[in-house]
C-alpha cells in the first residue's frame, strides 16, 4: 500500500500499527493542532498544552496497538488519550502551576506582543474553565468534545465509551449549567460563542 499526505487516518494507522515512522508523523502533522487546542482548552496555559500535547503523541506511540478507529477518522481515539493525559495533569496541577508561574516571573519581560495575546487567551481561557469548574467532569468533557473539538455525537460517544444518547444528553445539561453560571439567556446566545478559539501553533 503506497502512502501520500492523501491517505486516509486508516491507511495511515494500519502502518502505525506496524511501527511506520513516517506514516504516523503524517498522521502528527494531520491532527496534532487539534490535540494541542483540546489540551489548552482544558488547562487555560499555552506551555502546558504544549507539553501534554508531547506527552500525548508519545502515549498515543506507545499504545498504537491498543487503538479505537471511529470510521476512518484516528481523531477521537487521539483525545481519548489526551483526556488521559489531562485527568493525570490534572492530579498534579497545584505542582504546575507552581513551576509555570515561576517560568512566566522569569520571562516577563522578553515578552513580545505576541505573548502578551497568549496571555490575554490564557486569562479568558482561566474564566471559560472557572465557570466550568462547578460542572462534574464528565460534563466538562462533553463539552470540551464536542464544542471545542468539533466531533460528532457518534465520535464523542466513541471517545468516552458511553452511548450516543447519553452525549446528547449530558452537553444539554452541561449547556444549560453554563448558561446559567455565565449569566446568558437561552434566547441571546449560545454558551459555545463565548469559547476562546487557540491560535495556530507554531
């Protein structure tokens, strides 16, 4: 089977599995954006996603042969991964958050304006996720799937092991807590129009 930037996430895989280096960092330059937008989304720290965002591609190297495919699309087994990464993060992110804020004191002022934009995201972000906080996490997720990440009900319920129903469900409820904690009524907007959209990593 010859392999272009064409193939498809299961032509792709099915070399992974096989340990097909340049197959899989295809597959990288494919979807690693959207990794790393899911893992800022659900941190509110540039760095972090950064980092989680390693983390992740080596988990998901490790694991290959463990892989869940939704169709043709290798995506939501990749943030099934990074919500482990994320829950394991999570564990530890009063000690993070420790080292980050010294990293940031050090830095400060070789900030350009560009960073201070990756600052302003992370302020927004750090809201986003506060009024998110008082949510259980699998609502967090849900919306971190199917708002932030874009997937379908079919691939979120692939993701999290859970029928399609119960998505439905729990982003409904998760919906309308957020509404509430945001103090936006159902008829003027959206909660998902007040999401902050990462820019492009480079």
């Amino acid at each position: 089977m010859s392999m272009s930037e064409d193939s498809t996430d299961l032509e792709l895989w099915q070399r992974t599995v096989k340990s097909d280096g340049p197959a899989f960092a295809l597959l990288f330059e494919r979807h690693s954006q959207a990794v790393y937008n899911h893992c800022f989304r659900r941190t509110a720290s540039w760095s972090s996603a950064e980092d989680l965002t390693s983390i992740v591609w080596v988990e998901v190297w490790r694991r290959r042969k463990d892989a869940r495919l939704h169709s043709d699309s290798v995506l939501p087994w990749l943030l099934a991964v990074a919500n482990n990464c994320l829950r394991n993060f999570q564990r530890s992110q009063r000690r993070h958050r420790k080292f980050l804020a010294k990293v940031r004191t050090a830095n400060i002022d070789d900030f350009t304006e560009d960073a201070d934009g990756r600052l302003d995201d992370e302020r927004r972000m750090a809201e986003v996720l506060a009024a998110l906080s008082g949510l259980r996490i699998e609502d967090q997720e849900i919306i971190a799937l199917c708002d932030w990440a874009g997937l379908s009900y079919a691939e979120t319920a692939t993701v999290l092991g859970v029928p399609i129903g119960t998505v439905r469900s729990r982003l409904s409820r998760a919906h309308g807590r957020i509404r509430a904690s945001l103090n936006i009524a159902p008829a003027d907007a959206r909660p998902t129009d007040v999401w902050p959209s990462p820019r492009i990593l480079e």
